[in-house]
C-alpha cells in the first residue's frame, strides 16, 4: 500500500501567497486609486488620512474583499487530496466508488450445544442472539441446524450494533442465549469477535483515494493486491504481499487495533479476490495471517525533581506511552521492535531518563508482526536534571 505521506512533502498550494495578496496590499492599492481617480476628475492632489471617512470606507471594502479572496484560496485548495476533509473528502471518494461511510458489524462464530443428542435434526432460526451479558447482541447469520445425532453445530453471526462495539470478545465469552432456542442448552464463540468499523476516518479516505489507481491493474502488482484486499472491509489496517516467480502471492493482512485474524477471515478475504476476477488466471492466490513475534516490555522511568507538584500526571502519561509503543509496533506488519521508539514516547509523555531491560531491538520477517505479551513500566523516583 502506497504511503500518503508523501503528500506531506508536495509544494504547499497557496493562490494569495503566490500573488503576495494581503489585506494591506489591497487597502493600499484601493486608497492609491481612489486618490489617483480623485486627481483625474478634479485636477486637485488628495490624500486620504487615516481619520478620513472615505478611506474607513476603503478599510472596510478591502476588509471583504480580503475575506473571499481567502474563501476562494481555501476551496481552491479542496480540489487536491492533501487538503481535503470532513465531507469534501466523503464527496471527493465518491468519484472513486467509496460511497458508503466504512461502517461495519463485528463477526463471529457462534457454536449452540445441545444437552444430548437427539433423533431428529434440530433447527436454530436465522436472527438466534447471543451475548456476554452486556446487552451487545450478535444474531446468527442464517439458519442452523444440528444434525441428529449431534451435539453441537456452528454457525456465524453479525453484531446487532455496527461499529467497533462489537470487536474484542475472547473466545467463550459471548455465552448467554438471548434467544432461548428448545432443547439448545448453551452458546458459546469458538473465534474473537473481529470486523467492525467506525465511519471512515478523514486520514482513511484519502488513503483509499490515494490508492485506488492501483486497483486499475490487474497484471498482478503488490500494490494492486494491498488496494483489493483493503476493498474486503475497512477493517483491515495493513497487507503485506509476497509474490514469487512461480506465481505465488501470499498476502498477509492485519486488523484494526493490530488484531491478527483468524483463518475463516481470511479464506472470506480470499474467496472476495477471487469473485472479483481482476487478477491473472495464472496467479495462485493464498491469503494468510502474518506470524507473531511475543516480546515483553520492561522499564523503569524517572521524573525531573522540577516537576514533582506533577509527578502524578506524569506517571500516568508516561505509563500510557508504554501502551502507545505497544500498539504503534504491532499496528503494522514488518515493524521491529525498537526500544528507541518506546524512549521517544516516554520522553514525550514527561520522563527525564528511561532504563529499559525489555525490550532489546529486534528486526521482525516481513510476514510477522510484533505483539507485546506484558508490559511494567516501574516509577524510579524524582531526580534532578
């Protein structure tokens, strides 16, 4: 997936600096041709001070002017990707086929047990809930039956709520029947709750516009199938393609929040690529979670004495870095783990020194991403600088 922040380093667009328009350049202009005017039609010199009532007029003329002159400026801007937002960027990604707004349900696989097996095959109807308790509803996708004979049958099921509500529930912990089915004693999610999405953020959108040329292409490119893969669901944050000369592509794909997804996702992210025939007929297409590397954080931090009446504050922001480390490594596949990130964040959140015993730097695969399996930031103690 091609990065978009090379739009950062484009030529700043800006019309009134380009014309060195300003507003005293056009009250000055205004009052030089309001005298020269003067001078024309009457023949006498006339200069117009500061207390004039004609040159407040002036003033108040140029001040409008100056007003839709930077309107202007601004939506002239709106017409490049770099500038764009709020519902600007919503119209612009229209033009691309991105009309809906991102939002999706969280997914899951629900497995309904039976008390015994019975001599006849048992029907759990489309719309069954479940939940964990905490009034957020997943219902089953469609019909369920478990087979005579059986004891259990699974099935997937949509979060009622769209959005991230539904993401994070650990396996057995949707375990509550919503919907009491007979002879169905218990519920249970054999896969973590994955797939939802917020409406697209601004930064998303133009990611997606930045990218969609690639999607054009269908000789096969890596960049072709980062951009299809992220066509699945906006839930996917980060895909890594492999290719090699037998035709093999693997893309690995990694979910919000650094999630790594289960198999099932991934055979449905593949089974879309293939209904979408724009790749070669040649290619042998593998879609796969990427691999994870476990490391731990360990540290101790240290705050300035000079600021002990926040010292408080400060150690929860600090904490709260060592998290933000944590999510920045494993929110991109291919990322190492680097122990200099975790100190640029501490610094940032108010520590004076850092002394970390984990972890050391480690270079990660390309197919793997980083996963923090602990983490203990310890408070050291004031000192002075």
């Amino acid at each position: 997936m091609a990065k978009i922040d090379v739009l950062d380093n484009l030529p700043p667009i800006d019309m009134l600096a380009d014309e060195g328009i300003t507003f005293e350049t056009i009250v000055n202009e205004m009052i030089a041709d309001y005298e020269t005017y003067w001078k024309e039609l009457t023949g006498e010199e006339l200069t117009l001070y500061p207390a004039d009532s004609r040159r407040i007029m002036l003033n108040v003329a140029a001040g409008k002017l100056y007003q839709l002159a930077a309107i202007i400026n601004e939506r002239h801007k709106l017409n490049f990707l770099q500038y764009m937002y709020g519902d600007f960027t919503r119209n612009w990604a229209a033009n691309f086929g991105f009309k809906e707004d991102g939002v999706e349900s969280a997914e899951v696989t629900l497995r309904f047990h039976l008390a015994a097996a019975q001599p006849t095959d048992i029907v759990i109807p489309a719309g069954t809930r479940a939940t964990s308790g905490d009034y957020v509803f997943f219902a089953t996708d469609e019909e369920l039956i478990i087979p005579a004979g059986e004891t259990y049958a699974d099935t997937s099921a949509t979060c009622t709520q769209p959005g991230t509500t539904g993401n994070g529930y650990v396996i057995g912990q949707i375990n509550v029947m919503a919907d009491p089915v007979n002879l169905v004693e218990s519920v249970e999610n054999t896969t973590q709750s994955i797939g939802g999405h917020d409406k697209y953020t601004n930064q998303e959108l133009k990611e997606l516009i930045y990218n969609f040329p690639s999607a054009y292409s269908t000789a096969g490119p890596a960049e072709c199938y980062e951009q299809i893969a992220k066509t699945y669901s906006s839930n996917i944050v980060d895909t890594k393609v492999i290719t090699s000369q037998e035709a093999l592509v693997q893309i690995y794909i990694l979910l919000q929040n650094g999630i790594v997804p289960t198999m099932e996702y991934c055979r449905n992210v593949m089974d879309f690529i293939k209904k979408l025939k724009t790749t070669p007929d040649t290619d042998k297409i593998d879609v796969l979670a990427p691999g994870t590397v476990n490391y731990e954080v360990e540290a101790t931090y240290y705050i300035s004495d000079q600021q002990k009446d926040i010292a408080d504050a400060l150690k929860e922001a600090i904490e709260d870095a060592g998290n933000e480390f944590t999510f920045y490594t494993r929110s991109k596949i291919g990322r190492a783990i680097n122990p200099n990130v975790l100190v640029t964040y501490a610094n940032a959140a108010g520590a004076s020194r850092l002394e970390i015993e984990e972890p050391k730097y480690k270079a990660i695969r390309e197919n793997e991403v980083a996963v923090c399996s602990s983490i203990k930031m310890t408070f050291g103690g004031l000192e002075k600088e």
